[in-house]
C-alpha cells in the first residue's frame, strides 16, 4: 500500500512536501497576522463577523493557492520567467474576479459561476465581498456561523459560505492533481518525463518494464558526410546487446541505440523576413550517436575519450538528467524510460562539478545524503565514520566544505556517491584537476568499493582506465570507437613499448650502441637530454626478455 501510493507522488515528492509544509505555516502565520492587525485596528470586518467564517475563507485560499503555485511552476523553465508569469496570474485574477462579481448574481447559471469557482481567487473575493457588506454600516451586526449554509442571508442569495469553503478545498485537490501529473510529463531542464498516458502504463504500478521485442531503431546524423568503417569489437557489441540471447545472464547494464539529439537554433541570415529565411532549418548537434554498450555485474567500466566525446551526456542520460532522444537501456532490467524513480533507488552519482555547500563540513554532508538514503541512527553513524576513513579525510571532518581543496572536495563527492552501499555507481570524471598523491587516493578508494557494484567512470587517462577499467569502452565524436578489456586494446592498437634509460652525459653514445647492437628494432625517440635517452620499442619484438636481462648485468658498465 505504502509503494502505491509513494509512486502516486512527483518523481520529487519529498522536495514538493517540504515545500508545502514550508510555504503553508507561511500563509497561515500571515492569515493570523492579517486577523490580529484587523481586529487591533477595531475593524468591524473583523470585529462584527464570525472569526470562523474568514479565517477558513482566507486559509483554504491561502492553502489552494499554495498547490497553484505547483502548477504554474512545472510551466516555469527559467527563474528569470517568474516575475513575468507573477504578473500574469495577478492580471488574469483580476479580471477573472470582476467576473466573478457578474456571475455571482442571483440570476446566473449555475454553470457559469462553477467554472468561476475553479479560479480560487473568485471564492475569495465572493467571500469577503459578503463579509464587507455584512459590515457595512456600524450598525450592521456581521454574519455569524449559523449563515454558514445559508445562502439567502447573503447578499447574492446563490452561494453559502459552505459552498465557497466547498469549491476551494476541491480547487486545491485539482490544482495539486494537475501539478503531479504535469512534473510527470512536462520536461525540465533536468530528469526525464513520462508519457502523457504514463499512469495507465502497467509498468507504472508494478515498478516492471516491459519486455523489448526489437531493438530501437538508428538515427542517422545528416551532419556526417563519411560513414566511417565500424571497429569488429564494436561490431560485436552492438550484435551481443541488439540480438536476443546473447548477452550473459548476469549483465547489470544493457544500452541499445542510445542517441542525444540537442536541437540548435536557426543559421544566421541577412535579415529577419520571412521570405529570405523561410528556407533555414534548425541545426542539430548529435551529441550521442547510437550507441551499443553492456555492463556485467561486478565490473567496472571506464568511458575513455576527449572533451566533447559524449561521455557525460550518456552519463546524464543513464542516471535521469536528461531524457534520451532515441534507444533505450535497461540498469538491472528495468528500464530508464519507465522505471528511473527505481533505479535511482539503487544508484550513487558523483557529477563532473561538486555539489557540496560551502557553510557545511564534509561530516554534515554525509550525515545529510546518509539521511536522504534513509539510513539512520547507529548505522548512519557507521556508515559516516566507514565513508570519512574511505576517503581518507578523518582529519577534515569537522572543516567547512568551503576551505576544502579541489582533491579533498572531489574525494568528498565520491564518498556521497558510495553511502548505502549502492548497487551501481557512476563516476564522472573523479580524478579531473588532482594531484599524482590525491589521484592515487581515489584509485585506491575505488579499487576497495568495487567489489559487488557496478561503476561507470569517465575520464580522459588512458593510464587510470588501465589501472581501474574491467572494461574499456572509448568514445569519439558522440560514437563507440572501440571497446574491450585494456589488454585487447593494447594487442590491437598498441604501438610498442617505450624505455627510457638514465645514464651519464658523456656515456649516452655507449648506452645507444648498446641498444642499437642488442634490439635492433628500437628507435631512439628524440635527442638525449641531460644523460636520458628514450627509445621506441615495436609491438612485435619478441626480444625483450634476454634483452632486459643483459642490460641488467651490464647496468654497471653503461652507468644505468
């Protein structure tokens, strides 16, 4: 029961909770504050009517338009569109509540003051219309609770009080009715949305995708003018993760064609006519092109490629914040399209830039998040003290985030994304900027958290992909270019081997007649510097063994 009615709320329930309770002991304490001035200013309004009367009248308003606000805000892209959207409601009110003071009339349809009873405005402003004209006079005694529903003791004789409280507390049901299922299907800057039919999906209710028959079809980028040949293990992957059966049982991840598509704005013209620019179309970036990729449980992967590769889009779309444009994937068999609010259940995030707040100190961080993963009391204690030893910064606990450095802070970020005990993880970029010291540290951390999760990790190191990375898969201008365990890579594409050999400045040509006479086969790289001399070894040379072991005992001779 408690799982039905949980997926009933927006995907951000417990934010629009807080913010309800927030904005609501608002609006009662200036519903009070309003009341209590009134009546110190010996207003007959307040002093003559029944306090109950207006104070239910002003607090189901204050109320209702506290669900309005949900609407309109899942309208609101940008903060910079409030004030203007502000404006607008305040206008629309107010010639919705001059209409309302026409359609309230004794001889209105009763149809036409319902529809003007679904603006909240209206049945305030009916309200207080006949509390005013209860008070008039001076010697107008007020209305009291008894009129409650009694509509003839009012002035417009159609509408009791009991009816305005009516149509205000089914006003604030529509509005929140209306803003739960708008968070769900409007898209935002951020998350993905559903489908306008979204509660009739019987994945919706069960928390299970369903079945994929066939996989999702391409899309082609107009933009690329060559189609480039496609790599075998490529090839391979993207057959293994389209065709059924033949993935393993135990894959954890499954991408099929996932494709990002930002749409661009129209090309620069001459001028702004229609006539001249009628022709223009927008211009698309294909950030993410059709990509094919599985995870197996138990592994690490690491996205390897160049800024602009499309490593922290497909990140974004995998952990729900962007929608995908095209493709589909599955994170333990439920898919990202119908079932992100279960999977983000699972699943521990540490973004590209830190999310942290300066004022708090890295032990509040994690007693925070520990929090939003529900882990309480000695556990939660547990886990902050397991997290702060991970990470190695004991020493900062108490330390404002804020006179953090760029390591302690990313180490930071990396802790928050391991509380719980996440069953897949996702690390973007979390060594970018370090030091060697601190960059070892989050190898180390990693190397000790990985045992029983999955973790995707990004970054631009071929050394730290090598050192980490189960699998490697590298990205390029938005497509998989190659992918495979690190010594596949190096089978296929490695060039060789390079040496470098420290020795004395007068004895460089001694130590490359040596290599030159021994190995044949390798170049020297360079012009010797300071008695170092790098040499260029091929791939092929089968030579190295009984090679390294005679420089080794003549290491004494060439000074090595």
């Amino acid at each position: 029961m408690l799982t039905t009615i949980t997926s009933l709320l927006p995907k951000d329930s417990a934010y629009w909770v807080s913010w309800f309770i927030t904005l609501s002991c608002y609006s009662t304490s200036t519903v009070l504050i309003l009341i209590t001035t009134g009546s110190i200013f010996q207003f007959s309004f307040f002093l003559h009517n029944n306090f109950f009367l207006y104070f239910f009248l002003m607090e189901l308003f204050a109320l209702s338009m506290v669900t309005m606000t949900f609407l309109v805000s899942t309208w609101v892209k940008k903060a910079s569109a409030t004030t203007g959207v502000g404006f607008l409601v305040f206008i629309l009110g107010y010639f919705m509540q001059i209409g309302a003071a026409v359609a309230f009339g004794t001889k209105s349809p009763v149809g036409l003051r319902a529809f003007f009873s679904l603006f909240s405005p209206d049945c305030l402003q009916v309200g207080l219309s006949e509390l005013g004209l209860a008070t008039a006079k001076a010697a107008d005694p007020g209305l009291s609770w008894s009129d409650v529903n009694d509509a003839k003791a009012l002035a417009n004789g159609t509408t009791s009080f009991a009816d305005l409280y009516g149509w205000l507390v089914l006003d604030f049901f529509i509005y929140l009715l209306l803003a739960m299922y708008c968070d769900n299907v409007i898209p935002s800057a951020y998350g993905t949305s559903r489908p306008w039919y979204y509660f009739m999906m019987p994945s919706y209710w069960t928390g299970k995708s369903r079945p994929q028959n066939k996989a999702p079809d391409k899309l082609r980028d107009p933009n690329e003018k060559v189609q480039h040949d496609i790599d075998i293990d490529v090839k391979a992957e993207e057959e293994s993760v389209t065709l059924a059966g033949k993935l393993p049982e135990h894959t954890a991840v499954q991408i099929v064609n996932l494709n990002k598509v930002y749409v661009g704005n129209e090309e620069e013209g001459c001028c702004s006519c229609f006539s001249c620019c009628k022709e223009k179309k927008p211009k698309n970036f294909y950030a993410v092109k059709n990509l094919c990729l599985s995870i197996q449980s138990d592994t690490l992967l690491c996205l390897l490629g160049p800024n602009g590769a499309g490593k922290t889009t497909t990140i974004h779309m995998l952990v729900g914040f962007h929608e995908a444009t095209a493709g589909s994937a599955t994170i333990f068999g439920k898919s990202i399209k119908e079932n992100m609010s279960e999977i983000q259940r699972e699943m521990g995030v540490c973004p590209q830039f830190d999310i942290l707040w300066s004022e708090l100190s890295g032990e509040e961080h994690l007693y925070l998040f520990s929090g939003l993963r529900n882990i309480t009391g000695d556990s939660q204690s547990a886990e902050v003290e397991r997290l702060l030893q991970a990470v190695e910064l004991e020493f900062a606990r108490n330390m404002r985030a804020g006179s953090y450095s760029g390591g302690m802070r990313r180490r930071l970020s990396v802790a928050i994304a391991l509380i719980g005990d996440p069953k897949i993880v996702f690390l973007d970029e979390p060594t970018t900027g370090m030091d060697p010291i601190s960059r070892r540290k989050v190898w180390n951390i990693i190397e000790k958290e990985k045992k029983g999760k999955v973790i995707v990790l990004t970054t631009h190191s071929m050394e730290e992909a090598d050192i980490l990375g189960d699998k490697i898969a590298i990205m390029g201008n938005g497509r998989l270019q190659c992918v495979g365990t690190s010594l596949r890579l190096k089978q296929r594409f490695g060039a060789g081997y390079r040496v470098t050999v420290g020795t004395r400045e007068d004895n460089v040509a001694t130590v490359q007649t040596f290599f030159s006479e021994n190995l044949p086969t390798s170049v020297l790289h360079g012009t010797p510097i300071g008695g170092y001399l790098t040499f260029n070894i091929p791939r092929e040379n089968t030579e190295l063994v009984p090679f390294f072991k005679k420089m080794e005992k003549n290491a004494k001779e060439l000074a090595i």
